[in-house]
C-alpha cells in the first residue's frame, strides 16, 4: 500500500509521514531529501545553480542510496552521508533551484518508484500523488498557514543545534525562514497541484495525534475495502 502525502515545505509532511509509519509499520519516503542531496552536492562542488544543464548531468550522475526505516531519514551522496547537511538555511534557498528542473525530476523519479516496489510506504514531497506515485491507495494534500509553516521549520532546525539561541537570532531566523519557504512555494508553485482525488487538509490548528487519528482511519477504510 502506498500513502501519497503531498503539500508546501513546512506544513508537516515530514513529521506526519514519520509518525504514520511508525503507527501503521509502513517505511517512510522522504522525496525531498532526495532533491536536498542534489542541492548539497551541487553547492559542494561549485556547481552554477543557473546552469539548468550541468545540474541535470549532476542528477543523472549521482547515486543516492536512501533508509527510510528509522526515526530520522537517512541518505547518503556518492557514499557520503548528508543526513544532516542538507538540512540547512543554505540548501533550503537552493533546493528550490534544482528540484524545479523538468530533467532533474525525471532523473530521480526511478529511485523513488524502486523504493516503494513491494512495500508498504508512507511516501512525502513534491508532486507526489499525481507523478511519482499516481496509482497511491491514499492521497493527502497537507497545507498550513505560511508563518506556523516558518515556525514549525525553524523550530525543527533549532531543536538539533547545540547552541543557545538568543531571541534576536530566533527573530531574524524566523524572518528568513518564512521568505525562505515562501519563496520556494512560489518557484515549486506548478509542482504543487494537488491530485484531483487527494483529501486536502490545512494543518494550521491541527496537532500531530490530531492529523495521525484523522489519516489513519482514512488508512484503515481503505485497506479493509
């Protein structure tokens, strides 16, 4: 069974996915891990974030082995795990650069569907629903209001950091990372449809158990028809 669940950076794909996995046994996919590491790659190695060509021939190159069975997704580049490095404020302004690319979306679009071959998967990105996996038993559209978006997103970033944060940096970065994620809807805006038949819902006021509940009982309808 394939759960598709689809929506804008920050509304809560990710912790949802993770927490539905775990309820249900199901392996979690996290597609846009998969563009982060090609956004990382390409700014380690200098690659021009304009330069549609050279980025696709990257995509085309690169070996991305992914695990999506423990709590925390991990994936690793060409053998190099960055698990952790590309969940920075740098790869967040240049993801948007690479995954927008038609030839990058199709270069990894196999990686994605051999995941999922013969498993039960709780799958989240981009275009989810009506591209990589169209034929999902279960499709959600999951949205929030863009500033509970920034806050959910920087306080998952500060939640790994082993500093203190004072307020004026948590200000700042908050700032930045709203700009940050509203940029990236504007430029992922026509990867961003969602499927005619996916159940749409805006997790603005809504917890984690609160989504969890709602989904699984979609989860369970759909398995026992």
């Amino acid at each position: 069974m394939i759960i598709a669940i689809d929506g804008p950076a920050g509304s809560g794909k990710s912790t949802l996915a993770r927490e539905l996995a775990h309820a249900f046994g199901f392996e979690k996919l996290d597609t846009g891990a998969l563009y982060r590491a090609l956004a990382y790659t390409c700014l380690r190695e200098g690659i021009d974030l304009h330069d549609p060509a050279a980025i696709e021939a990257r995509a085309q190159a690169l070996t991305l082995i992914f695990d999506g069975t423990g709590e925390e997704t991990r994936i690793t580049a060409d053998g190099q795990d960055v698990s952790e490095a590309i969940r920075t404020p740098e790869v967040d302004r240049a993801v948007s650069c690479v995954a927008i690319l038609p030839g990058v979306r199709q270069a990894l679009l196999p990686a994605q569907r051999r995941f999922a071959e013969g498993r039960n998967v709780v799958a989240e990105g981009r275009d989810i629903g009506t591209v990589v996996f169209p034929q999902a038993e279960l499709k959600v559209y999951l949205d929030a209001d863009p500033h509970i978006r920034a806050v959910r997103r920087l306080a998952q970033r500060e939640a790994k950091q082993h500093e203190q944060i004072d307020q004026a940096r948590h200000d700042r970065d908050l700032v930045q990372t709203q700009q940050a994620l509203e940029a990236r809807d504007a430029a992922d805006a026509q990867n961003m449809q969602p499927a005619e038949d996916a159940i749409r819902i805006d997790s603005s006021s809504k917890s984690i158990d609160e989504l969890v509940h709602m989904i699984g009982e979609l989860i369970s309808g759909r398995r026992s028809q």
